[in-house]
C-alpha cells in the first residue's frame, strides 16, 4: 500500500481497515485530526512529494515509524476492537489474530485457542488408549 500526503485522513483510514483489517488513530500533536488531507497536518519541513510504502509483513513499530519519520505524522495502530498492539507484530499478522478472521479464498481461520484445546484433546485421548492397551 502505498500512501503519499495528498491522500485523504478518511481514505487513509478505509484503506488500512480494507487491507490490513486494523484501524489508524492519526494525531497531530496531541489533538486528534480531522477529515482532511495528510500534508495539512504533516511536518513542513518534510518533502511533500515524500510517500511511504507499507505491506501485510511491516511490524507496527516500523510503520508507525515511517509515519513519523517520513511525514512527520504520529499514528497508532490498533486491533478492530480499538485496542493497541505489540510492537513486534505485522499488519497481516494482527489479522489474523482476529477471530473469525476470513482469508482472501474466504476461508474461516480460527482462533488458534480452540485448535489447541481440540489437538490437547486429541492427544490426551491417545495417552489414555496406550495406557489401557498396556
């Protein structure tokens, strides 16, 4: 995704919602910014022919990064519930820890939890088997 400073806040943010499935909380200084365009509130010291390209694999401390070093801009990346996200993570990644999330081929992935407890199952059922075949 690339992102230059004549795009639109409003189109910023359904961008990454429709990407990445997260939401951008966009600041400029310590007041919450408007539905404007990105260079109205970027640092003009900055090139404003300046962009930043982002992908599924760019951690949240790497993008929120770029905002800030490119354009001058805070951001802070968070989960679909509004909640704030390690550091380490990836834009894909975060996604994917959503439960219920659907993948591009419209496959439910799961919330890793219940597999585990299915699979702890499973293997717990087998232990009880060899116990009683012994």
């Amino acid at each position: 995704m690339k992102i230059t400073l004549d795009m639109s806040i409003s189109k910023l943010l359904d961008a990454f919602d429709r990407e990445f499935g997260v939401s951008l909380g966009i600041y400029k200084g310590a007041h919450k910014s408007d539905n404007i365009k990105l260079f109205e509130i970027s640092d003009p010291r900055k090139s404003q022919k300046a962009f930043i390209v982002i992908n599924k694999d760019t951690s949240v401390e790497s993008a929120e990064a770029m905002f800030r070093n490119t354009f001058g801009i805070r951001v802070q990346i968070k989960d679909r519930n509004g909640n704030t996200v390690s550091q380490e993570s990836t834009l894909g990644g975060i996604r994917k820890l959503d439960k219920g999330y659907v993948d591009n081929e419209n496959n439910l992935l799961e919330d890793d939890n219940s597999s585990n407890d299915e699979s702890q199952e499973e293997e717990s059922k087998k232990k009880k088997r060899k116990k009683h075949i012994f």
